[in-house]
C-alpha cells in the first residue's frame, strides 16, 4: 500500500501566492459557508437558548429544578437556577433571575454577545473560527465571572459539607 504524503497532494503554493483555494484549483468565488464553522454551531446553541428562555412561560418554569447535580446529590450547584435565570431575564424580571442565580445576568449577557458575534462573522464571511471578545470585553468577564462562581461554589456546595 502506498501512503499519499500530504505534500504531493496539497505542495506548497508559488511564492507571492496567498490564496490557497486559487492555488489548488478552487474558484475563489466559491461560497466558504460551512455548516461545521464554529460561528454557525455557535449561533445555534446560544440563538436556539435565548429563544427558547423566550417561548418558556416566567411563572411555569419558576418551581422547575433541572439540575442532575441537585437531584442525585441533594446539593445546589453553581448554575442551578440559570434556566430559569434566563427565562425570567428573557421576560424581563431581572429581580426574580438573580434570586434564581445571581450568575445568571451575566451569562446571559455573554450569550447575547456570543450571538451577535457570531452573527456579525458569518456576515463578514469569517467562517473558518469562532468570534473572539476583546481584551476590553474578556477581562472584565473574567474578574467578574471568576469570583462569582466561586463564591456560589463556595455557598452552594462547599459550605453544606464543613
């Protein structure tokens, strides 16, 4: 069995070249748009979220405990309440969704951004990776989100065992 290198099949473009997809024959009109592309899967996940939290009734779901983590251990984790966080953000009670998680502003806050971020690279045709926050965005998120979860952590989860 002869093994095809890679090289013989794809060898390097001219030099001065830069696009690869003329180089190997592709038109360079050719649509890049993929169903796999990173910026397509995550507007799916975070649009398909925030819709639902939207088409969910407020009052319905406010006695829901979906959480595995509660229901086998007996012990509230630090995202229990984030689903009803989000319908209760999504139908406007921020009051009732930081009593259901206080976490649950800022994700999704950071959901709506990774929507609109991704929304905004499909429409710049960057298919091939994912939207990227600025350092401006990333940072803050962080030190806020890392304390966060690790106070409700701590008064969740830690503190029911000591």
């Amino acid at each position: 069995m002869s093994e095809v290198c890679e090289d013989a099949v794809h060898p390097d473009p001219p030099e001065g070249a830069t696009d690869t997809a003329q180089h190997r024959g592709a038109s360079s009109n050719a649509p890049r748009f993929r169903f796999v592309s990173p910026p397509v899967w995550l507007a799916a996940l975070t649009g398909g979220v925030l819709a639902v939290s939207f088409v969910l009734p407020h009052g319905a779901v406010d006695r829901l405990r979906l959480c595995v983590w509660h229901h086998v251990l007996g012990v509230t984790c630090p995202f229990c309440g984030m689903s009803r966080g989000f319908v209760a953000l999504s139908h406007g009670d921020v009051a009732s969704a930081i009593a259901f998680n206080p976490a649950s502003p800022l994700i999704y806050a950071a959901f709506l951004w990774m929507l609109g971020a991704s929304v905004w690279a499909m429409a710049m045709g960057r298919w091939d990776d994912g939207p990227r926050a600025p350092a401006w965005l990333r940072f803050p998120f962080y030190f806020t989100a890392i304390p966060l979860f690790a106070w409700l952590t701590w008064s969740r989860v830690v503190s029911t065992y000591f």
